[in-house]
C-alpha cells in the first residue's frame, strides 16, 4: 500500500493507493509518526484502494486506536462501495465516521473542536467557586426538623457547596439545604450529600464544617446558582 500525507486546515489528509492488508505494517508506522509529530486529527482518504481484507481491517483499527490514544481523532472519506461492505461487517463503519466528501470531512473536525470548547466553558462555568458567608438552614434528607439553622456557606459553585457552623452530620449523609439568594430573595431548596468533613487538627479554621455536593438538581435551578455567582464574582481578566 502507497501512502501520501498532505494538511489541509490543521487536518492531516493521509491518500491511500493499492490494497490494505497483512502487508500493510506501513499504514500503522505511518500514522503513529504523524501522531508523534502532533497530528491528531487524521482523515484516511480511501478514494484509490482498491481492496481491503480482514487482516487489513485489524491494521486499520491499530492505527486508529493509536490516534485515540493519543486524544486524536480519525475519519474516512470517499470510501468506494466495494469497501463499504467489509467495514459494515467488521463495524468498523460503525467506530470511525465515514464522509463522503472531503470538504465535509474537514468541516467536521471543525465543528467538533466548537463544540468541545463549548462543553469546556460549561464546565468550568459550574465549577466557578464563589468565596461568601450566605446563611442558610441544613438538615437530614429523611427528618422534616432543621438539623442546623442559620449556619455559613463559606463557598458555593453550580455542584456543590462548604457549610461552616454544623457537625450533626457523617460522610454520606443526604442533606437538604435552604437558602435565599439576592436581591430578590429566591428561595432554593437543595439536596446534597456530605462528601467532605475537615480534620479539626489540620483545618482548625473550618471546623465544625462540611463539604457537600449538590444532588438531582433541575437545570433551572442550576442556572439560578450561575447567574448569583457570575453577578457576584469580583471582576476577572477575561483570560483567566
């Protein structure tokens, strides 16, 4: 098998010619080298094989797993009909996205890189901590009577939360938090589960106290917890 690499918008294009099979060592050889020199997103153009056996399935997936774990990406384009079968079979077709144009191909790769700089924006948007002494009542999932009123979040994010001023509870422990956020006094009431207890030897400061993570919460009220600790987040640089 002949292999020609050329780059087109940071994708790496690798054109095939001739047959994929047991002799095909080169097709592995060769994308762990791209790899290895930071091309991770690799389209196998397979316009010009002409055939490809079960042996040469089980190249292809080595090679494609190389790139995965290398947190790279590999998509096919142009594959004939004749090929499509094999991979349908094997489902392999089934694994690696199959383009029928080049220009798709690349477009996908682009859009992907969108949406995962989207979903990592999300992210660290929920785990955004807010330093804050807010007042809110605490007490066992299962028993309607407060455990403990009036204690201190000394910090809270969209996932969970440090209540200072309590030691009524144990790791594990599922708890319901009541709380009242500014400046219109919304009223939440959030399940958690006690995830975190202070060494009073070591945090001193702290103690008594407990981490919490937030359990089952709807996405409206997730969104009301992000919106309290944007507005009253001090001023960042917009790089951070």
């Amino acid at each position: 098998m002949e292999i020609r690499a050329r780059q087109k918008n940071g994708v790496l294009i690798m054109d095939l010619f001739g047959k994929i099979d047991v002799n095909s060592a080169n097709f592995v050889e060769a994308v762990g080298q791209c790899v290895h020199d930071g091309y991770v997103d690799i389209l196998c153009n397979f316009e010009e094989v002409e055939a490809i056996d079960y042996m040469g399935v089980s190249v292809v997936v080595i090679a494609y797993k190389e790139v995965v774990n290398n947190k790279g990406r590999m998509r096919f384009v142009n594959v004939p009909a004749h090929l499509r079968n094999i991979l349908s079979i094997t489902g392999l077709d089934r694994i690696v996205e199959i383009f029928a144009t080049e220009e798709q191909a690349i477009n996908s790769f682009k859009e992907d890189k969108i949406i995962e700089d989207i979903k990592k924006l999300q992210l660290r948007r929920r785990f955004k901590r807010l330093p804050i002494d807010l007042k809110v009542e605490m007490w066992n999932k299962y028993d309607k009577a407060p455990a403990c009123m009036k204690v201190d979040i000394l910090n809270l994010s969209a996932v969970g939360a440090y209540v200072y001023g309590c030691n009524k509870f144990k790791l594990g422990d599922e708890v319901i938090l009541k709380m009242k956020l500014a400046p219109h006094n919304v009223e939440l009431l959030l399940e958690a589960k006690v995830v975190w207890l202070p060494d009073k030897q070591v945090w001193h400061q702290i103690h008594p106290g407990m981490g919490v993570e937030f359990h089952n919460i709807s996405p409206p009220v997730q969104e009301k917890l992000l919106e309290f600790i944007e507005r009253n987040l001090p001023s960042m640089s917009s790089n951070e």
